[in-house]
C-alpha cells in the first residue's frame, strides 16, 4: 500500500504541487470540461502582465491588480529616468573641472514650479489611489452567492471545512464559483495567501476575518502562511486547487475518501489535526514524532514511563495535560481535542499509530 | 554645569556651588537658562501625556465596547476613597503652588515647609492607595487573568493583621514604608550625633514624609469602614447596588490560597497561564457570573448572551484600572524623590529671584501628576 | 580685517582641542561634551552596524540555497529577529540623530553645547543599557523569535527572551526621547544671535522635525511595550485573545509609533543629504523655505498613515480607506525635496568627491524606495505585495539605500572637521561604488520576488526563487565588503590621514567657523553670522590654506581663482 | 494676576497666595459637586446618559483652573503652551482612530465569542 503519498500532504513542497498539478490536469482532460482559453475576462486582461513577473492570474480581480501595478511601474519608471537621468546629466555637464569653483548663474527659488511638481504628481497620485481603492472593494466585499469555506489555521497547518462538512487540508474550489472564506486561528496570528488569487488576509485569534475572491482558472496554486506565525513559518504552505467543476471537486477528493480503512481514516485525521506539531519520519517537532511510539515506554517529564497503550493515547488526545513526555515540557504545547475527536476517531489514530509502527519496523 | 535637566537625569546638581555660578558654561544669561529648562520640562510633560494616552486608549476602547461591563464593575471602587484622595492631590497642588512662589520671591524657609507639605501629602495619598488595592486583593478582585471575586475578606493571618484587624495585604504594603521610616529616623539621629545639622533636619523631613504614609492608610481605613462596613465582613451596602452581584454570593475562601506575598501573583498567573487557560478560567467563571441574572438584566443579556463573557471583560476592567493608577503612583514615587532633592537645596538655600528653576519645573511635573489624576477619578470611580 | 597671526590662531589647526584637552577614559565617560558623546555615539552605533550585519549575513548565506540545513527554523528566526531589532532600534534610529547631530547640530547653531548636557550623557548611557538588554536576549540562551515587531500573541506566547527584548528597546525609546527633547529646546533657546529660523542649515531643520517625532511618538511606545510586558508576566487581557484581548489593538499601539519613526530614521538623511548637496554643488540651496517645510510636514504627516502596515491585519475597511488616501499625500514632500536637490545641482560646481557620490547615491536609492511605495500605498496591489519581500526590498532601500548612504556620506563630509585629518578619497569613492552596487545587487532581485509571491520570514522556499535569493546573498556580502573598506579609510585618516585646514569645503554653516579639530567650547570667536548657502561669504585664505568668512580676510590676498585641489 | 515685584528679573512671576487660595477652593468644590452628582445624580432625577459628559466636563475645568493658574500657563510662552495642548491633539488622534477602526470589527469578536461559547456547551 503507498501511503507515503498522503503523508506528504502537511507540508506540501514543490515536488507534491507538480504532482497535483499534473493529477488534476490529468483528471479535466477525463473530466467533462477542457480548459477554456477564454477564462480571462473581458476588462481584465492587461497588456503588460508578462508571466515572468507575476503568478498566474487566477482570480477575477488579478488581472486588475496586475493592471494598477504595472500602471505604477510605468509611471515610476518614467520619474525614475527623468530624476537619475536628469541627476547624471547635471553630473557630467556642470561637474567641477580642474577644481575651479566656477557655479553658474541661476536661480535659487521658484515658486510657480515648486507649486507645478507638487501638484502634478499629486493629481497622478490621486489616480493610484483611486484605481487601487475600486479594485480593492472587489476584493473584499464578497458576491451574495459566494460558496462559505471555513478556514481554522494554527501552528503550522490549515483545516478547510466547506458547506457540506466535508474537511481537507488542502483547499478545494470550483472555478467561475466565489468563494468566501471565513477564517479563524487556534493559536497566533495567521495569513491566509495565494498569490495567483492576489489575495491575501490575517487571521486573527479571537474573531473571524474574511477573504473573497472568484477562482477564474483552474490549476494548483501555493496557499501560504504569510504572517510570521513561529518555528515552522515556513512550512506552513498547502496547495490550493481549482477544479473545472463541482464534480470534479467531488472525483479529486475522493480519491481519498474512497479507501476507508481504519488505517487510512487514522492517516487522514492525522493530517489534518497532529501534522503540524508531530512528524512522523522519527524527528522531534513541537511534539514527539509518532512513528515508533506505539508500544514504547515513554519517559515522563516527573521521571516516570508510561507504555503507550490504547488509554495512553485516548489521555493524550482528550487530555494533553496528563502525560507529557520528557524534553517538551514544562507544560503541554497541545490543546485538547476532547469534543473535536471522539472515541472512533481515537481508534482510527490507534490503528494508524500501530500500523506507522509496523512499518517503519519492517524498513529497518 | 547644568541645572535646567532637573528631574531627568537625577544628578548631584548641587555641585553648581563649588563653582559659585548658577549660569551653566553653555548658557549665555540666566534667562535663556530658564527658559531651556522651562521648554525642556514642557517637551517632557508632552512625552508624558503620550506616555499615559496608550492606557487612556486602552480605556476608552474597552469602555466603548462593554460600556455595561464598567458599569458593573466600578461598585468595586470606594468613591468616597477616591474623592478624599482627589482632595489630598490637590491640596497638595495647592502647596506645591505656593512652595514655587515661595522660592521665586527667595524665601527658603517658606518653600521648604511647602515643599514638606507636599511630600507628606504624596505618601498620604500612597497610604489611601494602598488601603484600596489591599482591600480588592482581599476580595479577589486582581488583573484579568487571576481576577477570582469571592466579596469576602479572608481572615487576616499575620499577628500585625490578627491584632489591628487589618488585611494581610495591608501590612506587607506597610513593612517597605515601616523599613524606611525606621531608617530615616536612625540617620537623623546619627547626622544629629555627628552634627550635620542640615542633614538631620533633612531626615527628620524623610521621616515626616514616611509617616504620611501611615497616617494616609489611618484615614482609609477609617473611611473605607464608614462607607463600606466593617472589615472582614461582607460588603452588604455594596453589593446591595447590584442585582447581578446578589446572584453570586459564593463564599469560598479561594483568596487565601494567594496569601503568600501581596505584592507578587505570579505563582496564581502562572498556574492560569500554564493550564492552557481551560480549567481555571471555568473556575473563575463560576464565581462570578455562571448564574443568569433575573430581572432587570435585560439589556446586559442584549448585549451578552452568555454572562460568562462578562467575568472575562470585568477583569479587563481591573487589568486597565491596575494598570493606570498603578502607572500613576509611580509617578507620585518618582515625584517624591525629586520633591526630596527640592527640599534639600531649599535647605541649603538655594533658591533666588533668578534662580528657581528646578522648584518651578518639578513643580510642573507634580502638577500633571495631579491632572492625570484629575481625569483618572472620574473615568475609573465615578461610571454609572 | 584681521591679522595672520589671529587667523591663525582662529582657523588654522590647534595645539589643544576637544580631543586632546583631557585625557584618560574617565574624561570620556563622563564628558558633557557634545562631540565627544557624539564619537561615543558613533562608535556604539557602528558596533550595531556590523553586530546586525553579521546576523544579516547568516541568513543571506542561510538563503542561499533554497533548501539550506545551515541553520534551523528557530534559528533562522532569530537571526532575522535580532537583525530586525538591532539595526532598528540600536542603529537606524540613533544613527544620524545622536551620532552626527550631536557633533554638528550646536556648531551649526553656533552655541557651546545642547541645552542639557547631563542629559545627553544620559542618552548615551541609557543607549548602552538598552542594547545590552536587546543582547541579553541572545546571552540568556533563549535568543528572540518575534519578529522586530512583537507582534501578539506570539510574542506572548513564545518561550524566548521576549521581556528582556521588550524592555531594552523600552529603554532605547528613553535614550531616543532624550535626545529629540535636547535637540528641540537647543534649536529653540540657544540659536546665534540673530540667527532666524530661516538662517538655519536644513540639517538643523530635519532634526527638528525628527526631534518632534521622537518626543510625540516615542513614549507611546514605551507604554506598548510596558503593556506588553504585563501582558507577559501577568496576563492583563488587553492584547492577548486567550484573555479577551486585541492583538489588532496592539497593532495599531505598535505602529502609532513605528510608522513614525521611519521618518525618525529617513528625515536626518534627507537633511544630511540637503547639505551635502548644495556644499557640493557650490550653489544655495535650491527652495530652501520648501525643504525645511516639507521636513515638518513628512513629521505631522507621519502621524496620519501608520494604518498602511495593517491594511491585510483585520484592520476595518473604512480606517483602511482612510489611512491608504493619507498615505499618498506624504510622497508630495518627498517628491518635493528631490526636485529641489535636482534643481540645486542644475548649473552648480559639481564635484564628485566621497560624500557628493553618497548623496547621489542617495538620491538614486531612495528613488527607488519612495517611488515602490507607491505600490504599497494603492489598496489593491498592496494586497498581493503585503509582507512579501516586496515590502522587504522595499524598506530596505529606504532605510538602509537612505539613512545608511547618507550616515555615510555625512561621515565622510564631516569627519575633517572632527579629526582635523582628511581621508583618502579615491578609496572613499570605491568604498561607496561597493556599498552602491552591493546594495542594488542585494536588494533588487527581492522586488521581483515579492512580485512573485514570495513571503517574507521564510526559512526556506520555493526552489524557483533559488536565483534571485542567490543574487541577493551574493550583493549582501559585497555591501558589507563596501561598509568594511570605508570604516578602514575611515578610521585610517582618523589616525593617520593628512592633516586637513578647517574649511576644506568651502562651506559656510557655523560649524566650519571653527578650526578642525573644533575647540573645546566649539569656537575660539564668536561665529560670525552667515547665510548657510552662501558660498560666496567664504573667500580663500592662501596663509591657512582654507576657507575663511569674508569679515576675517585680507582683501589684498583673495584671489578667487588660485583655489585648492581636493581630490 | 501676578504680583509686581520691580526687583524681580522679567521671566520671574510669582503668583498672588489669594489667587492660589482661590483656584484651590474652586478646585474643591467641582470634585465635591462631581462626587455629589455621582452619588445622587439618579435620586435627583438626572438621566443617566448626563452623568459621564458632566463628570467629564467638571474634570476639564479642574485641569484648566490647574493648568491655568497652578502651571502658570496663563503667562506663560505661547510656544510652551502650544506644545503642551499640541500632545493633546495627538491623543485625539491616536484615540480616535483606533476607536473608529475597533468599533467597525467588533461584531466579528463577538460573532467568535458566541460561537466558540456554543461549542463549549457542545462539547460538554
């Protein structure tokens, strides 16, 4: 059985993106749309907008982001030439020669164009402003349609929970279909980005933010952490993927879904709620890898041991507080998951320990 | 040498005398001298004031968001306390007032007895304090986290406690003060010993102004008991002003798990921090505001559905109350010890017609520390 | 008209000045003396300099690679961390201000000292005690992983040296409120007789916006990170969620004064820069009342904006709209005073020596920095580029393309005057070509990055980035190779440089009234009152080898054309 | 209001003691009218929504006879009184600001707090 395929859903790094690049591609090419060349919007596509610069645009509003940038670009392009060139110019022309002070005659003041380059990039100012601020109400209020997503973000993975109930750890959308995601965070401050989507929103402890866009493009984009949130910053990334349609979705997911072993189920659970605090390739994280600890005797921070059994690891779960092993103490980093775990979700994690344990066993 | 930076740098300024000038080489008259200083003491009122405006947005932020929190949660403050400590502030405004123009005109003597007076009024003031905050930790009333109400007063426990009937808390406010008083009276008997005759004088000032402390925590006891009941009782004549309060009269002595130091929760944050804030925050929940108020609390349910949202935001209420006036008394300290280097140059006659800068920029500061004061009393005592 | 003798005795090279009047450490240590406190101040920030070089040489070297081992995630974090936190509040804040301003601001204003010498002791020691506390988050073994900013609940729930941190940059604001309440009140009370407003040198003019920013922001601070502090140790519930706090609200206490101070940090240069510009150009500066208003105006204005850090926090959308539209109104004065710099060198005597190619180098850096600010303004594209090393490149080419090159710069234009001895200028001049490329060649790739999505604080990345992370570290080390060669030809001349007369310049500010190195009281005369940016009122004394006030010449020996040759 | 002493050097002006006196008296009397209105501001029949805009109001005159007469400002140099109320206008500012922006997101703390309350009650 390849069950090193999921596991590599936590921390999706770049090698698991062309995988899912490549799987989704695979599956609209089966599935019942082709890509539609004319995703691009009318009034959104911009003729400065190079690849080489940007991500893809995959959201309604990108191509007008992309716009007011290079828009900007252009415009501080132009003044940037004109300052250094004029700068160089004055440089070479008036410079010093043969260390005689020679200044010529001129003018130390002028109202009329003090007032004239003030104003004028004032006005061109005012400009930016206004193209960023109408682009920007696009991006954060949301259509009344919008699918709602909940997103619970902590240290150092993302839950989705969508409307039907159903959670992944990598976010699933339909394209041509808004979005709104309804954010929350466990612990610190989070940040919600895809580049592709030019969107971008913190998530805050104690209260809900948002985020809207409309998928425009189908594909697998980079979904990451953007708010310094601690040690595995960095690793806080998942892939976001656009699907050509809800049945789409529904296939790319399932496959999954389909293979309902205990094992499995115990694997799935683990990705989603231990996989950013316990690894399973035998390093320490925040909490102690998983994967040879069935059956092991445990040493406690009060210097006792505890055999990690059935009980063990239902206290460990429910009560965080109970059992906390040597070197990651003084107290308990994790939370209870009393009430989002129940009994059968503790045996599916029992027979993905004891499994886990089988067979980093057998590859030694 | 420089006298203009009074109480910013708290040098020995007195050595100006040695060299028998007041004008500091840099300055070109005694003037321009004033008036840096003077400019310099506004610019440090101005950082002051920005100092104090964090608290005062934290305040009014949490004011405007749970206006019906404040609402309860200010029967917890001796309005009676406060006012008499609004009055003893001023007073000592009033003195400081005096002592500036009593060194303008260059009557030493004069300034220094105001200047005394003042000094005895800021510890009295302190003494008052001190008798407020031991009386919430007594009822549990403390910081957010460790914000437990049990609106009893636990039996006192130390002999100095058992003996005057006071809360323990009271007395380990009092042992830093007693230690101090012992001490300066110790020194004014050896200056007067080894005849240093000013300096004696300036230790029996100290000692004066330490004793102010004690007679400030006389009074509060005396005022806190008139207007709330005897100490070690319940507070009927309060909590009678709150349904809310009626509701909750749990009497468990969870006080005095904390009597260990009154200065010090950290053991109790500790506990409350580490637990992952589950288990204790369900027990401070309970005390105060598991039970659904009935009748007349329907405009705070509105508001909260749930009243153990509301345990959580009254210690808000605390954290921000603890947090100004304890910023605030500070400041008193700070100010005493610059009231104390005043008092000894007046002393030594320091002061003249053109001369007097560092009474009048002390003075100042003492002043805006009356002004925040000004404001803190009615915004923490006076919400109904 | 004056005498050879007392000319001589005014401007030429003295056998006793600040430096060699007293000796032995005490007599520094305990100065009240402006200039020395002003050297004390450079060397300390100069040790930051190259303390946070290092750290951020670590984390280049760290990126080099997109997978790199070299250090692990925590302490990648720290090292940025320390980095952030020691260049910003221990070198970028103090830089120019306390260093360079302490030497040359009572000069320039013709008076003995600051108004509150003990005070600015103070400064300098209250500047020690807090760094070291910055440090002792390194030295407690715990390290710092917040992010200079300290953001919460992070920074309350993470094990580091969080207190220790937070309370020496509570400390550093105190050295820095200091330093901007001497600096206002000297500026205010102790100008030269008859010395207006108006007759003051720019560089006194940015300080003094920079000082009303250090007064009004600086203690906001303070409470935010005493706040913190309770909110650590005690649990007070006003910025941490778990207790019904805000850390949006901390935001907002953060950047009240954050914001503020970056123009703590760019408005000194851009009055170093001012000067430097006009000296060099030989030529009054060009709309004097506009720049010095400007600098007031970028200080009040600075007040008004700080909600542009917040615009993807949570921070609500109306505040957001507003902060966006007030932030664009405070490019007008920047745009404002690079064209007065342009203008001012149009038809000038340009010459290209150490401290004229920093200022151009200035004026090309912060180009850049000011006008990718735009981007960062508009709502909609600061979106995508918000905390991405968009933002990274950025405000390091502001504060390090801005404040850093004019530190130097500065440096470089008064340290004849402090020494007395002048230095190398060719190897100034690679010095500054190194610093200028190196920078470029760090910084600019991490635009194209950040366009690209590439977020800020990531310990490792995308190998598509491996090029220009790669490109980045390369110029990080010939940027710090460029700072080394001109702290040697610096501390060289300092030592062993030729001796330099006291106006090798030709410019006319009050400080070069004095002789170099200056006197212990700064001027052996009264200054003789001159137009700051007439270079006209300094005529050549062939005797001396120098500049000197007209007043002071002798009108049979000014021979406008037989003048010296520094290069 | 300051006395005229003609020995004195100009930036010296001491106040009248009956000034003093005065200002202090006054000061009194808004904290006892402000404690009074407190105390029996309802049994006199005041509307609740008076009691914080006249507690806040007596404040201010207290710190305007304080800073008037007591700091002197009242012939003091303009420069040093714009200064100070200059901080003023900043807290303005800061306060108004954050207040403006925490008002606008409030409902999504409390649209958390009712929430995670009903999945504790769930959950128990």
């Amino acid at each position: 059985m390849n069950w090193q395929l999921p596991l590599m859903l936590a921390q999706t790094d770049s090698s698991r993106l062309e995988e899912l690049r490549e799987r989704t591609e695979a599956i609209s090419m089966q599935g019942t749309t082709v890509p539609d060349s004319s995703l691009v919007r009318e009034g959104t596509s911009n003729p400065f907008a190079t690849e080489y610069w940007f991500p893809t645009q995959a959201s309604s509003f990108a191509g007008e982001v992309d716009f007011l940038y290079m828009a900007v670009f252009w415009i501080s392009l132009i003044f940037f030439v004109a300052i250094v060139g004029s700068m160089v110019y004055f440089c070479v022309k008036y410079r010093r020669k043969d260390g005689v002070i020679a200044p010529e005659p001129s003018s130390s003041h002028n109202t009329a164009i003090e007032i004239l380059w003030s104003v004028l990039p004032s006005i061109i100012l005012v400009w930016i402003f206004y193209v960023g601020a109408e682009t920007w109400f696009e991006m954060r209020i949301p259509k009344e349609n919008a699918e709602e997503i909940q997103v619970t973000a902590k240290q150092f993975g993302w839950l989705f929970t969508y409307e039907d109930g159903d959670q992944t750890n990598e976010l699933h959308l339909v394209r041509d279909k808004p979005v709104r995601l309804i954010m929350q965070s466990e612990d610190v401050l989070h940040s919600f980005f895809v580049a592709a989507f030019r969107q971008k929103m913190d998530i805050v402890p104690g209260r809900y933010t948002y985020a809207y866009f409309e998928p425009i493009k189908d594909g697998v984009y980079r979904l990451s952490c953007n708010e310094y949130c601690g040690t595995g910053h960095s690793k806080m990334k998942t892939a976001c993927i656009v699907h050509t349609s809800e049945e789409d979705r529904k296939n790319n997911t399932k496959w999954i879904e389909a293979e309902k072993t205990p094992f499995e189920n115990g694997q799935r659970i683990y990705q989603i709620h231990c996989s950013g605090c316990h690894k399973v390739d035998g390093q320490p994280a925040t909490g102690p890898a998983l994967n040879l600890i069935w059956g092991k005797n445990e040493r406690m921070i009060d210097g006792t041991t505890e055999l990690v059994d059935e009980d063990y690891v239902l206290d460990s779960i429910w009560y965080p507080e109970k059992h906390i092993v040597e070197g990651y103490g003084p107290v308990s980093k994790m939370n209870s998951f009393k009430g989002i775990l129940d009994q059968k979700d503790v045996d599916y994690v029992i027979a993905y320990l004891k499994e886990l344990k089988d067979q980093s066993g057998d590859a030694k | 040498m420089a006298v203009a930076d009074s109480h910013d740098t708290h040098d020995d300024h007195h050595d100006l005398y040695d060299h028998g000038e007041f004008i500091a080489h840099h300055f070109d008259s005694a003037e321009q001298q004033f008036d840096s200083g003077k400019l310099g003491i506004w610019l440090f009122l101005v950082t002051e004031i920005l100092f104090f405006s964090g608290l005062f947005v934290a305040y009014t932020l949490y004011r405007t968001n749970h206006p019906e929190v404040f609402e309860q949660a200010h029967v917890f403050l001796n309005k009676y306390l406060g006012g008499l400590n609004t009055i003893v502030l001023l007073f000592s405004s009033l003195t400081m007032a005096l002592g500036v123009r009593a060194a303008q005109l260059g009557r030493n003597k004069n300034c220094s007895i105001y200047i005394l007076i003042t000094m005895v009024c800021a510890t009295m003031f302190l003494g008052v304090k001190a008798v407020e905050y031991s009386h919430k930790w007594d009822m549990g009333i403390l910081v957010r986290s460790a914000f437990n109400l049990t609106y009893t007063h636990p039996t006192p426990t130390t002999e100095i406690g058992k003996a005057l009937h006071i809360s323990d808390y009271l007395v380990y406010l009092c042992v830093v003060p007693a230690l101090l008083l012992a001490g300066f009276l110790v020194a004014s008997v050896i200056s007067k010993l080894i005849d240093k005759g000013t300096l004696a004088k300036f230790m029996i000032a100290m000692a004066i102004t330490v004793s102010g402390y004690f007679l400030g925590v006389c009074i509060g006891i005396i005022f806190m008991n008139a207007t709330e009941g005897e100490t070690g009782s319940t507070h009927a004549s309060v909590i009678a002003e709150q349904p809310l309060m009626l509701m909750a009269s749990t009497q468990d002595d969870h006080a005095e798990d904390d009597h260990d130091d009154g200065h010090d929760h950290d053991d109790h944050d500790k506990a409350a921090a580490d637990s992952n804030h589950e288990g204790e925050h369900a027990d401070h929940e309970e005390h105060f505001g598991a039970h659904p108020a009935d009748g007349g609390e329907a405009s705070f349910d509105a508001h909260h559905p749930d009243p153990s949202t509301l345990s959580r935001d009254v210690g808000i209420f605390f954290s921000i109350y603890y947090c100004m006036t304890g910023l605030h008394a500070i400041h008193i300290i700070a100010g005493i010890i610059a009231l104390a280097w005043l008092y000894w140059r007046s002393l030594l006659g320091h002061w003249r017609t053109d001369y007097f800068g560092p009474v009048d920029y002390v003075g100042l500061y003492w002043h805006l520390v009356d002004l925040i004061w000004i404001y803190l009393f009615p915004l923490l005592y006076l919400i109904d | 008209m004056v005498d050879a003798s007392t000319r001589q005795k005014l401007f030429g090279t003295p056998e006793t000045n600040f430096l060699n009047c007293s000796k032995g450490w005490k007599s520094w240590a305990f100065t009240l003396d402006h200039k020395r406190i002003g050297i004390m101040y450079l060397i300390g920030v100069t040790v930051a300099l190259f303390l946070a070089g290092v750290f951020a040489l670590v984390l280049r070297s760290h990126l080099f690679t997109f997978d790199s081992k070299m250090l692990s995630d925590d302490m990648y974090n720290q090292m940025f961390t320390l980095h952030g936190a020691v260049m910003v509040f221990s070198f970028i804040i103090p830089s120019i201000p306390a260093a360079l301003g302490n030497i040359v601001l009572p000069m320039m204003l013709g008076a003995k000292d600051v108004a509150f010498p003990r005070m600015n002791l103070a400064s300098f020691y209250l500047w020690i005690i807090g760094t070291g506390c910055l440090l002792a988050a390194i030295l407690s073994g715990k390290g710092l992983d917040t992010g200079w900013t300290f953001y919460t609940p992070y920074s309350i729930d993470t094990n580091t040296g969080v207190i220790y941190a937070t309370f020496g940059a509570f400390i550093l604001g105190f050295s820095s409120i200091f330093t901007g309440l001497n600096f206002l009140v000297t500026v205010n009370t102790m100008r030269a007789k008859n010395q207006g407003w108006f007759k003051l040198p720019l560089f006194v003019w940015s300080l003094y916006a920079t000082a009303i920013i250090q007064v009004l922001a600086t203690p906001v601070l303070g409470i935010t990170l005493l706040m913190l502090i309770a909110e650590k140790t005690l649990h007070i519930g006003i910025f941490d969620p778990k207790y019904g706090g805000d850390p949006v609200l901390f935001q907002h206490f953060f950047w009240f004064y954050s914001h503020p101070a970056v123009y703590i940090m760019i408005l000194p240069a851009m009055g170093v820069i001012s000067e430097l510009i006009s000296v060099y150009s030989q030529k009054r500066i060009f709309g004097y009342s506009f720049i010095a208003f400007s600098s007031v105006a970028i200080a009040l204005l600075g007040f008004l904006v700080w909600g542009h850090h917040m615009f993807t926090s949570g921070q609500s959308l109306v505040v957001t709209l507003i902060f966006s539209a007030i932030t664009f109104t405070v490019a007008i004065p920047s745009a404002v005073k690079v064209f007065n710099w342009l203008a001012t060198l149009y038809k000038g005597s340009i010459l290209l020596n150490t401290p004229m190619c920093y200022a151009l180098s200035f004026i090309f850096l912060f180009g850049i920095g000011g006008l990718t600010g735009l981007f960062l303004g508009a709502l909609s594209t600061d979106i995508h580029l918000h905390d991405t090393y968009f933002v990274v490149a950025h405000f390091h080419f502001v504060m390090v393309g801005g404040t850093l090159t004019a530190l130097l710069g500065g440096v470089f234009h008064w340290w004849p005057k402090i020494w007395g001895r002048m230095y190398n200028d060719f190897l100034g001049r690679v010095g500054c070509f190194l610093v200028f490329s190196g920078f470029n060649l760090t910084f600019f790739p991490q635009f194209v990055m950040g366009s690209r999505g590439m977020p800020r604080r990531y310990a490792s990345y995308d190998p598509e980035f491996q090029i220009f992370h790669q490109l980045s570290t390369v110029g990080a080390f010939v940027l710090g190779l460029g700072i080394l060669l001109s702290f040697v030809v610096l501390v060289y001349s300092a030592l062993r440089g030729p001796r330099c007369s006291s106006n090798p310049f030709r410019a006319a500010s009050l400080e070069w009234q004095s002789s170099s190195p200056p006197d212990f009281h700064n001027f052996i005369h009264t200054p003789v009152l001159t137009d700051p940016y007439d270079f006209e009122s300094q005529v050549y004394d062939e005797e001396l080898d120098t500049y000197i006030p007209r007043e002071f010449a002798n009108p049979a020996k000014v021979a406008p054309r037989k003048e010296p040759v520094h290069n | 209001m300051s006395d005229h002493h003609d020995d004195l050097p100009a930036f010296c002006h001491p106040v009248s003691t009956k000034l003093l006196f005065g200002v202090f008296f006054g000061l009194i009397a808004l904290t006892i009218i402000t404690v009074a209105t407190s105390a029996l501001g309802s049994a006199l029949g005041m509307p609740p929504a008076f009691a914080f805009p006249l507690a806040m109001v007596i404040a201010t005159m207290k710190a305007f006879l304080v800073c008037a007469f007591f700091m002197h400002m009242w012939w003091d140099k303009s420069f040093n009184v714009l200064a100070f109320l200059s901080s003023l206008l900043f807290v303005t500012l800061f306060i108004g600001m954050t207040m403006m922006d925490t008002g606008e997101y409030q409902p999504t703390i409390e649209a958390f707090d009712v929430n995670n309350l009903a999945n504790v009650e769930v959950s128990e």
